[in-house]
C-alpha cells in the first residue's frame, strides 16, 4: 500500500506544478499583452499631442481642442487603470497562488474591452481632425 501512495503523491505533486505553470504562463501572457496596449496609448498620447499643435496653429477649432482634451483625460485614466492591472499581475505572477479560472479571463476580458473601446474613440478623433485637415488647400 505505502508505494501505490507514493505513486500518488507524485502524480498529485506533478499535477499540480503543471497547473501552477499553466497559470503563471496565462499570467505571463496577459502581462505582454499590456504592455502591448500601454506603450500603443503611450504613443497615441505623442500623437495627441501632435495634433493639439496642429489645432491651435492651423485648424484653430475649440470643438477639436475639447475632443483632443477629453480624449487625453480618457487615455491617461485607461493607462493608469492598466499600470495598476499589470502590477496587480506581476505581484500575483511572483507571490500568488490563485488559479488562473474562467473570472481570471473574464476581467483580462474586460480590460481588453477598455483598451479597445479607447482606441476606437481615437479613431474617431483621428478621422475629425483629417476631415478639418482637408478643408485647406495648398495655395
């Protein structure tokens, strides 16, 4: 009896390390992934900034400076929230022990969805300030 208990011990033990690398893998994997999304807000940023110069030196609309204002509060909230995720990650990566589950995904999910949503907003802003861009002509 004592050797089939030790056989047990064992594939319970290498079970639970295969689950235990699977977890910091997927943890492994999120954290790329935001690090990803943050230096892509991190070069928006560069650009709105760009595009503020243009407004005030060229387009001069107070619209495009409320909507590139707004966009900035919005993008600097998003990476703040994200720098916050990715820390909580990497203590958990390094520390924790809780199982990379369905909930786990759920809120990667959910900050994916953020991220996404600020990039469709930039977009849009994007697309008016090309349309007011248009309006001139080279003389």
């Amino acid at each position: 009896m004592p050797l089939v208990m030790l056989h047990s011990n064992q594939v319970n033990n290498q079970m639970q390390f295969k689950v235990d690398e699977n977890r910091r893998l997927f943890i492994k994997k999120d954290i790329l992934e935001i690090s990803q999304w943050t230096d892509d807000l991190e070069y928006k940023n560069t650009e709105i900034n760009a595009f503020s110069v243009l407004n005030r030196q060229l387009i001069k609309s107070e619209k495009i400076q409320n909507l590139i204002q707004n966009f900035r509060r919005r993008n600097t909230l998003i990476m703040g929230v994200l720098c916050r995720y990715e820390q909580a990650l990497r203590q958990e990566l390094e520390f924790g022990q809780i199982e990379y589950d369905i909930q786990r995904a759920k809120l990667h999910e959910k900050k994916r969805v953020e991220y996404l949503t600020v990039v469709k907003e930039y977009r849009a802003l994007k697309t008016d300030i090309y349309k007011h861009l248009t309006l001139y002509k080279r003389k």
